[in-house]
C-alpha cells in the first residue's frame, strides 16, 4: 500500500493500518483471514494465466515480475508457487506460531515456502512498498530478489529501483486502495523500458481515470477482457457498505448483485502493448473459467 493521493480517502481504506507494518506478516495476515478477504483467491489464479501468456507472447523463460503495493508479498508468494490463497492464510492461522518471535517466524517462513512447488516458468519477483518492515520481511523469507520501501507517488525512483522497472515484464497490483496512484504508475512506466504488460484488480469505485489515461499515454491498451466482478472482501458494518454502494455507483458500477450483497467487489484490468492484445479465446488458460471457479 503506497501512500494516497492528495485526494481524502475513504475510511474503509484504512481498516489494516495497525497490523500493516509490523516486524512479520502473522497480524497482517490474520486480519485478511478473519475478514473474508479474498481478492487474491479470486485474481492471483487470473495474473498466472495473464503471466503464463505474456511468457508465450515474448517467448520469455524466468520471466520478472513486479509486484506494486506489495506488503508482505502474498502476491509474489502465490503466483510464485503452487498453494492456493486459502491454504496460504490457513497456516498463519495455527496456534503453533502463537508464541515464535519474529526470527523465529522469518525462519520458518523461509522453510516452508523453499518446499512448495514452484511455478513452472519460474518467474523472478520483486515489490515495492512504504510499508518497510513488510518489505525486508518478504526479501528475508525468500519471496523478492529485490525490495523497495519508496514513495514513488511523491518521489522518483532510487537508481536500484529503476534499473530493476527497467528489466520488468510484468506489473501486478491487488486490491491497493489507490488503484496503482497516476504520478506512481507514470514513474513505473517511465523506467520500466521493456514496456511490460500490467494486471490490476481494483475495488470498484477506487479506479483512477488518470490511471488509465497514463497507461494509454505509455502505450498500452487496458481491458478487463469481458472478466466478471468477483467479491474483495466482506463489509464490516452498513455504514461502510452505504459508503462502498456510494463510492461504486458514482463510479458507474451496478451495484445490485454485487455491492449490495454484502461484500466489496474488485474488477480486473489488463494493459498491454497494441501488438500484444492477444484474445482470451487463444490463451492456454482461459482467465474467464478461473473466475468462474
């Protein structure tokens, strides 16, 4: 999570601030389990396929990844390896790492991500967020070759983070509240000289029109493919459910079915360079099945 725009946001947004930063993920990731968080669930099966044919399209082996907003790297964790998001929070859930300490849980972090099956191109990972605890922490258990804990939305990147944007192929983004900021993303693109391709799953309502036209402006064309909404997580109080109603449908979103069944819902948005805007019909997977799952 990078730092909001000038722009107020909305109280809902703030719900994680006090488990976000600390010295290891157990907190973070409890709090995602115990609200029914499950944007990953949904979108991280989507940005594999979205990996899967940006590598067929480049003929890329080990291709790199960036993963934006990135706190504890669950991202970078799930599409890096074969587990599925709920048997990823199921283990923070174990009373058995109640009373580790924090290098106690890095180390056996560590160990159980080194044993699952990875991914079979093999992908290379690295993430950025202000959070900087959450960053060394995903560096320490394995998860990034390289971290940054920068404000690229106020500051331009250090000359490590851009030569790493320089070497990426694909951007990814889940859930951030501030749907990947304009002045953070037009940074990004800047540097990031292969032209990647970018795959983001926003709450609806929290898309940015600057976002999109920085993304045209950088040359890529962003679509959601025809991909459904899926749920983000549940809502808390109907306070926080009128807000998020308010906030979709200002947007130009249709709530019914969705906001006013319960929960946040987030849309997928894939951008990639004209020549690229391969069609789903001809992708190994089909995203469309995945979320239908």
């Amino acid at each position: 999570m990078l730092s909001p725009n000038p722009q107020p946001a909305p109280a809902f947004v703030t719900i994680f601030d006090d488990t976000y930063d600390q010295p290891d993920c157990r907190a973070y990731f409890r709090m995602l389990r115990a609200l029914g968080y499950s944007n990953h669930t949904h979108a991280v099966p989507v940005f594999r396929a979205v990996l899967a044919e940006l590598a067929r399209v480049r003929g890329l082996s080990a291709p790199k990844v960036f993963d934006f907003a990135s706190s504890y790297g669950i991202v970078s964790a799930l599409m890096k390896h074969q587990v599925s998001a709920g048997a990823f929070l199921d283990r923070y859930a174990s009373a058995a790492l109640d009373d580790l300490s924090p290098d106690e849980m890095r180390a056996s972090d560590s160990g159980w991500l080194a044993e699952l099956p990875r991914n079979p191109l093999r992908p290379s990972f690295s993430g950025i967020d202000v959070a900087d605890n959450a960053i060394r922490y995903a560096c320490d258990v394995g998860l990034f070759e390289q971290g940054f804990s920068e404000d690229i939305q106020s500051d331009d990147p250090s000359p490590a983070l851009a030569a790493c944007l320089a070497e990426t192929d694909l951007i990814v983004e889940c859930g951030s509240v501030a749907h990947l900021m304009p002045a953070a993303l037009d940074r990004m693109l800047t540097a990031a000289t292969r032209k990647p391709w970018l795959v983001t799953s926003p709450v609806r309502g929290n898309e940015r029109k600057a976002a999109f036209e920085i993304m045209r402006h950088h040359g890529l064309v962003v679509e959601t493919l025809g991909l459904p909404p899926f749920p983000h997580r549940r809502f808390e109080s109907v306070d926080e459910q009128a807000r998020a109603i308010a906030i979709a449908r200002a947007a130009g979103h249709e709530t019914a079915g969705f906001e006013t069944t319960g929960a946040f819902f987030a849309q997928i948005y894939i951008a990639r360079p004209e020549a690229e805007t391969t069609p789903i019909s001809a992708w190994a997977v089909n995203p469309a099945e995945l979320l239908q799952e």
